[in-house]
C-alpha cells in the first residue's frame, strides 16, 4: 500500500509541475518496490515509466535518461502482461514520444503504429 501512496503523491507533485519533487518521490516509490517485490514486478514496471515521463518533462535536451525508463517499464511489461496490454500500448507511446524528440521519426512511427494497433484491439 505505502507504494501506490507514494504513486500517487507523485502523480499530484507531477500534476502541480513539481518535477523534482515527483522524481524523488517516485525513486523512493521505485526503491520500496524493488526490495518489497521483485525486479520484474509490475509495481516497478508503473514507477519505471512514471519516473520516465518526469525525465521527459524535466529534461528534453537529455533523451538518453527516459529512454532507458521506458525501454525497462516495457520489458518488465510484456513479459508479464503479454506484448498487446493497454499498458504496453501507452508505454510504446511514451516511447515514441521520446524518439520524436530525439529526431527518429522512423523509430517513433514503429512505436506510434505498435501503440495504436494494441489500443484498437
């Protein structure tokens, strides 16, 4: 329970644009879930890409930090809810915005077209 509490207080200090706030507070959601669970829980996997999302936010010229947040939210994902689950689908999306960003257009529509096909199922 203390994890999603931190989750969510998260979320509100992402909400109110109060990114290093959030990111410290996700850490100590993520750092609780990883000895709480184990690696591949899906408790870290949501933290992972809440914690990519406030890369994104925080730091746009830095692709490389979110990047590496999604891609392990996504592994962690798939391998425990299956490659066509909503949430797969909204972490292939975050990824493709971070591919945008970083000017891989073709990398970004591969990511795009995977989280459109899991929504449309």
């Amino acid at each position: 329970l203390k994890i999603r509490i931190l989750h969510n207080i998260g979320q509100v200090q992402y909400h109110n644009d109060q990114m290093q706030e959030a990111l410290q507070t996700f850490s100590e959601s993520l750092s609780l879930a990883r000895v709480t669970h184990t690696q591949d829980h899906l408790e870290v996997a949501i933290t992972l890409n809440s914690i990519g999302v406030i890369h994104y936010h925080s730091s746009p010229s830095d692709s490389t930090e979110a990047m590496t947040f999604f891609q392990e939210a996504l592994r962690i994902q798939v391998a425990l809810l299956g490659s066509n689950h909503q949430d797969v689908g909204t972490t292939f999306n975050n990824i493709g915005r971070q591919h945008v960003r970083g000017d891989h257009a073709d990398e970004a529509l591969l990511c795009y077209e995977n989280a459109l096909h899991i929504r449309c199922e």
